[in-house]
C-alpha cells in the first residue's frame, strides 16, 4: 500500500530591498503602503499558504555617507503591519522579525500573545539576534553584546518568554506568577494576556552557526534556512533534526523552510533567459562594486564591475586596533575565496555579486518547479519553503497561479484552510503543553 505524500509547506516572504528585489522595475510598487503588504498577504493566502513573513532592520545601512541603496526608507514597524494585516485576512499566519537583543522578554511576550488573540491564532515571532554596535547605536544599551554572547540572551530570552505565555492554562481566571532571575533577565511577573488560541506563537528562526543551529533545535518551530542546494539542504536538515533527540523533541516539532526565489517560463529555455535577465536587474554594476568595497574596506569605485576583481589588499584598519589580526586573517581568506570562485567558474565582478547573492533556486517550466519543491520535501531536504519574489506586491502571484496548482495535483499541499486553524495547525505543529512550574527560580 502507498503512502500519502509528505506535505509541503509555504512561507511568504515580504520583499525589502535587497539583492532579490527589483526596486528600479516599473512594476515594482510601494514598500511603505499597507495596500502592499495587504496585497501579498492575500495572495499568500488565496495560494493556502502556511504564512506571510516580514524581515525588519533596526538601522538604514549607509555606504560612504549615503544611504545604502539596497535599503527601506520609512518601513513600517512590523508588528503594527501585522496587527493590521489581521483585519484583512482570515487564515495565512502573520509571522515577524524582532530582536532578541534589543527587546525585552516581559513586553514582546505581551505584544506577540496580543497579535495572536487579535489574528485567532496566527502569530509567529521570527528571533533573531543582533550583536554590532552598527544597529546598537540606535539604543540605550549600544553594541554591549559580544557576538559570542548574542545566543545566550536569546536562549533565556526564548526560554522566560515561553514560560510567560505558559503561565496561563486554559480557562484560569489568574496566571501563575513567574519569577526568573538569570544571566540576562530578572523578571517577577503576573503576564497579563491570558493563553493565546494556539498555546503560544509559533517561534521561528535563522540562524546557521553552531550555537544558532542549537538554539533552533532547543526553541525553534520553524528555521529559515539559506540552504537551497539540495544536498546542502538535506545536509543541514539532517544535521538540526538530528539535534533535537537531545531536547526531548520529535522530528515533526521542527519545520525547515529554505529561502527560495524562482523564475518561471512557458519553456526552461525562456525561464533561464528571463532569469539572466532579472538578476542583471537585482545587481547592477554600482551595486556589485558596494558589495566588493565592503569586504576591501577600501574605495573601489574606479574598476570595472564588468572586469576582473581588485587586485589591491583589502584596507583592514590599523594594526593597533584591538582584534586587527583576526580580522585581517578572517578578510583575506574571504577574498582568496572569492577569488578562487571567480577564477574557476571566469566571473567578472558583476558575475560573482550575482552568483553570491542573486542565483535563483527554482528555473524553468512550472511543472520543473513543482517538481523540484515536491522532490526537495519527499526526499527530505526541507519541509517546504519560504517563497521570496523580486517584485513588491505582485511578485507571489504567478507562482500562486501557476505552481501551486500542480502541487495540490501532486496531492503534497493543501487545496483548502482549515476552518478556525491556528498558524501551528497550519504546519502542522504539535500542540503546546505549558511547561511553567508556579514559581520559576534562577
């Protein structure tokens, strides 16, 4: 007797400036509007979606004194968009970036359990951590955080949050209160919000490292990963399923979404041109020599972006500088392998910008693409993806219309939502057990 095929899951992934999106194409709209984010979000759903995932910068990148070009002025914050965007859709979940780093436990516990209430069931919160004094100039604290210290304070950051919103079982007229002194955070705390329709909002995560690839395993529902080749997707897989024995977890407690852009074609022949074609547009020649310049540390405005890379040393600061000798070490090797990738594969500067940051997973005919999405999760190198388009708002729409379809043929994803489905039935989560004792000491 057959199987049911494993299925598939999808993640939307709202568009910021960056190397994946064409901001210059004239059918590229706002990133500030909400009718943008309310377009997206509706069609993530009309595609049954799992659900809608926003990145936030905590500070505009600048190069030479100027704004970067691949940035946001005036994005919205991502939690009121969220908030917003419950009022306009009945199923996607509303998933968000926020800092571990530079929030605090007891107030983004409460914000993030309000938009659950709010959505019936469908917040995620996307933890990410964030170490540089770069982004903690915008803060009280600063950039205090060693990065080897970053995870350590998203773990008790993870860890007291859970045990907040599981202070209250279902149908208590009063929480538990939760004292919590530890390393980062003292915390004694009635939690005002009682327990969400789902438990708790879905914990998703990124990062790669080892101490992040823990902390994903130890916290995480869900791990966007940037593993998109298929073996290296299989091999991280393999790796963070493989760790969560550890902490008392199943396989199925963890999904693993991999980035994934596409370009789609009525021939493989016209996806591929068409892919040619969009990535010239996501990383034009300025743009390739930005992204040179911040690894040389140095001016490189006056080479070809079309020719060979610099061959000047990289400008790495002074040798009095604390930590100078990693650094300069760590800068050299970075660009020996860039230069051993140029010269094996004859890429010019543009060439190699493209093949790091704007290579496409998923080219050709809609049927390779669903294809290679149901092969990737059969033979498990991921569970789904987190969809990413190059245009804003409309850049989800083909793939709605043309691949998802033969997908639900496939009988590998959903043709329907659920009725009243939280964002954790949706990925098909295990229901959260509150694992708060009365009293929670260090």
């Amino acid at each position: 007797m057959s199987r049911s095929p494993r299925q598939i899951h999808l993640a939307a992934h709202f568009p910021g400036v960056n190397s994946t999106t064409v901001w210059t194409d004239a059918a590229s709209g706002s990133q500030i509007d909400f009718a943008a984010f309310e377009y997206l979000a509706r069609t993530a759903e009309r595609g049954f979606f799992d659900y809608v995932f926003l990145a936030e910068g905590l500070r505009l990148r600048e190069h030479k004194g100027r704004v970067h070009e691949l940035d946001v002025l005036g994005r919205p914050n991502t939690l009121a968009i969220l908030a917003a965007l419950t009022a306009v859709t009945d199923h996607v979940g509303l998933v968000g970036t926020l800092s571990t780093t530079f929030n605090e436990p007891y107030e983004l516990a409460r914000q993030l359990a309000t938009l659950d209430h709010l959505s019936g069931g469908r917040a995620g919160w996307n933890a990410v951590t964030s170490s540089d004094a770069f982004h903690g100039a915008n803060f009280r604290r600063g950039g205090f955080l060693d990065h080897a210290d970053r995870y350590e304070r998203a773990k008790e950051f993870a860890a007291l949050s859970k045990k907040l919103w599981d202070s209250w079982d279902e149908g208590d007229a009063l929480p538990r209160r939760i004292r919590h002194s530890g390393p980062q955070f003292d915390v004694d705390a009635l939690f005002d919000v009682p327990r969400s329709p789902q438990g708790r909002p879905v914990i998703v995560q990124a990062g790669d490292s080892a101490d992040g690839r823990d902390f994903g395993a130890e916290h995480a529902e869900v791990i966007f990963s940037l593993h998109q080749d298929f073996d290296a997707a299989r091999v991280f897989y393999d790796d963070v399923k493989g760790r969560l024995a550890a902490w008392g977890r199943d396989e199925d407690s963890l999904k693993i979404l991999p980035a994934a852009t596409f370009v789609i074609g009525d021939t493989n022949a016209e996806a591929r041109e068409r892919s040619r074609e969009i990535a010239l547009q996501q990383v034009r020649p300025e743009q390739a020599l930005t992204y040179l310049e911040q690894v040389w540390g140095r001016d490189l405005s006056g080479y070809d972006p079309d020719g060979p890379l610099p061959d000047v040393e990289p400008d790495t600061g002074s040798e009095t500088a604390r930590g100078w000798a990693n650094r300069h070490r760590a800068v050299q090797a970075r660009i020996a392998s860039l230069r051993e990738l140029s010269e094996a594969e004859g890429l010019s500067v543009r060439e190699l910008v493209i093949r790091l940051t704007a290579k496409h997973t998923f080219v050709g005919t809609p049927e390779h693409i669903a294809g290679e999405i149901d092969r990737y999760v059969q033979e498990r190198a991921t569970d789904g993806f987190t969809v990413v388009g190059h245009l804003t708002p409309h850049g989800l729409d083909e793939f709605a219309t043309r691949v998802v379809p033969l997908l639900q043929e496939r009988g590998s994803y959903r043709d329907s939502y659920d009725e009243g489905a939280t964002l954790r039935d949706l990925l098909g989560l295990p229901a959260t057990v509150p694992t708060a004792p009365a009293s929670v000491p260090a």
